[in-house]
C-alpha cells in the first residue's frame, strides 16, 4: 500500500513542471497590475482577521470541551448570550464593509477607461477579437500586427477593443485589467508597462474550438527599440485594407505573428460600425473540420 502511494506521487511530481503555474499576476510589470496585487493582499488580510481567529477557536472549543475534560462546564439549558451575538454578527458585519470600502475605492481609482497620469501623450491602439486572434492595430504609424502587441516602456498606452464576432476578453495577467471585447461596440483601456520585457496575453473567454489556442504575445521594448519596429514594420509586409481583412477574419487556429504595413486606419471604426459585416462566428453543433481538431 505504502508503495503504491509513492508510486502516485512521484507520477504527480513528474506532472507538475508541464503546468507551467506561475502567479503572474503577483509578478506584475505596471501601474495598474501593482494595484490590482495590492487589492488582492489587503483583501486576503482583511478576511484573514476572520479566518484565523475562527480555525484557532474552533480548535480551542474542540480541545476545551474534550469529553476528558472535568473543568469544562456542561450547560444544555443554555441558549443564548449578548456577547457572543454581538461578536458573531459584529465583526463580520464591519469586515464585509471593509472590503465594500476598499472595492468601491479601488473599482474608481482603476476604471479601464480613466486616463493614467504621465507627462507623455498615450499610444494609441486599436485591438480586433477575432476567431481565434488577435489584431492589434496602431491607427497613427499605420501598421498592424497579429498575436503580437508590442509597445514602449514608460508610456501609456491607450486600448480601443472591439470584437469581429462573438463576445471575448482581452486580458495580460502582468499589466493588469481584464476587459471585455463585443460586436458593434468598442470598449475603453489604459495599460502602461514600467519594465521591458516579454509578456503573455490571452482570451480569458469561451469562444468556440480555438479558444484554448488563443494567445498573443506582448513585448514591452524601449523606446527607441519601439521606434526602429515601427519603421522596420511599415517598410515591410502585406497591407491591411478591407480586402486583407477579410481573408484574415476567417476562422483559424494557432496562428503565427504577422506584421501589416500601410494599414487602414479607418477600418478598426468600420468593423465597430458593421460597415465591414461581422465574421461568421464559432459554428454551431459539428465543428469545421478545416479549423477545428475536435471530431464530434
């Protein structure tokens, strides 16, 4: 029995390094991803004063009132104390409007589409959910680029969302603020990244058989280093017009990074106004076998 345990457990270690579980969100590289961790810390501390002292009392109440215990008083006609009513109700009432404080704070002080503080005017960047990638395109240096969003460190960097088709959610766990991306709409946010670096980003919503495939990459580079990319990326590449994005819009899977130079920088408000027609979106019932590895 004892080997067969070891066996397990040794099967379960050998698993662990293909997780790839890193807390990245505790590791963040911005303002807001240093604000949302600092949420996350208060939080637990502050539901920890309950916690804590309920597993010790629990434990005490346990240990006191052992059957072996003769100094332990037995009571059964009691029911009912002032006290203890006013400790059981007291303090969870006044921890559950701590943490309503610190949320209705922190949801002001980190709304998406509330501007960061910095004496450089913002990148502008407009991104496109689509099945199942992501196009990010920057409507100033006319260039786009596929599951990969680069951008300069030390400046803020203002995002545009919209979706080609079903509802997703553009989130990159170290710079923080998940937001939703939908049809016929554009949603608002401001990231900034402090360090350099390369950075995972990813759909954090279900949106048909591509979706475990649909990440991109983000690279914070200098800023010189973010220049000589921009110029390097508009002397090069297919461009995007309406004509490329409509090959580009159709469904597939695991798509590699590409760059777009000359790119339209009217057709991110022609998709959010539908003068482009929405992609088909995920197929309902038996999956597209051109796009999709699932057979039933």
């Amino acid at each position: 029995m004892l080997r067969r345990r070891i066996e397990r457990l040794c099967c379960l270690s050998l698993a662990l390094p293909l997780t790839d579980c890193r807390a990245v969100v505790l590791e963040p590289m911005g303002p807001v991803g240093r604000a949302e961790k600092t949420i996350l810390f208060d939080s637990l501390a502050i539901m920890l004063v309950i916690v804590i002292p309920t597993i010790v009392a629990t434990l005490a109440f346990a240990w006191w009132f052992r059957a072996t215990n003769s100094c332990a008083r037995y009571r059964p006609d009691w029911v009912y104390s002032g006290r203890i009513e006013l400790l059981t109700w007291g303090i969870p009432l006044l921890t559950i409007m701590l943490l309503g404080g610190v949320t209705w704070i922190s949801s002001h002080a980190l709304d998406p589409a509330e501007p960061l503080p910095s004496n450089k005017p913002p990148l502008e960047v407009q991104v496109v959910s689509l099945d199942w990638k992501w196009l990010f395109i920057y409507p100033a240096q006319h260039v786009a680029s596929v599951n990969r969003l680069v951008i300069p460190v030390g400046i803020p960097v203002h995002f545009s969302l919209t979706s080609a088709s079903v509802m997703n959610a553009f989130f990159v766990p170290q710079l923080g603020s998940m937001i939703y991306t939908m049809n016929g709409m554009a949603t608002q946010l401001n990231l900034r990244a402090d360090s350099v670096g390369e950075f995972k980003g990813l759909s954090a919503h279900y949106s048909g058989d591509g979706f475990s495939d649909m990440h991109f990459e983000v690279r914070a580079l200098p800023q010189q280093g973010f220049k000589d990319w921009i110029e390097t990326t508009g002397r090069a590449g297919p461009e995007l017009d309406a004509q490329s994005y409509a090959k580009l819009s159709s469904q597939s899977i695991g798509d590699r990074p590409i760059t777009f130079s000359k790119a339209d920088p009217g057709l991110f408000q022609n998709i959010v106004r539908q003068t482009i027609p929405p992609a088909a979106g995920p197929h309902v019932g038996k999956p597209d076998l051109v796009t999709s590895s699932r057979t039933e």
